[in-house]
C-alpha cells in the first residue's frame, strides 16, 4: 500500500466522475489531499453545504493541512527528501 497525494484536479475529477479504472486503482492505497482542495471542489461546482454526498467522499481520503513549512518545501521543487 502506498501514500498517494492527488492533485486538486484530479481529486476534483474523481468527484465528477463515475468511479473509472484510476479510480479503482486508488481503492489498494492511502489517499491524500490537501484541505484547499475541498474547498476548490465546492466552489467550482457551486455545491451547497452540507452536502452528504459530497461529505462522505471527501472522507475516504486523509486531510492534509497547508502550513508555511509545507509550502516552503513545495517551492523548492519535486526532488526535495
């Protein structure tokens, strides 16, 4: 089982979706994401809150907070351990 960080986008798109075989994929790993990334989903969908639907998705995956010492690795690039 891996950690597996998906990208707002692609988070966003399995919300939109019927579960595709990516999606499945997913099922044999941790999902993570970051805490702005439900906030993106529900505005650019114009979801009203709450939404159980919605509510019980985004629960499946682990939150991942945005703090300034994760930003700060973030800009310096994908190759920082």
């Amino acid at each position: 089982m891996a950690k597996v960080f998906l990208d707002t986008n692609y988070f966003i798109g399995l919300a939109n979706r019927a579960p595709e075989p990516d999606a499945q994929d997913l099922d044999e790993h941790e999902g993570f994401i970051s805490i702005l990334s439900c906030h993106i989903l529900f505005y650019v969908n114009k979801i009203i809150v709450p939404d159980p639907e919605m509510n019980s998705f985004i629960k499946d995956f682990n939150l991942i907070d945005l703090s300034q010492d994760i930003l700060d690795k973030a800009l310096q690039g994908p190759l920082l351990i």
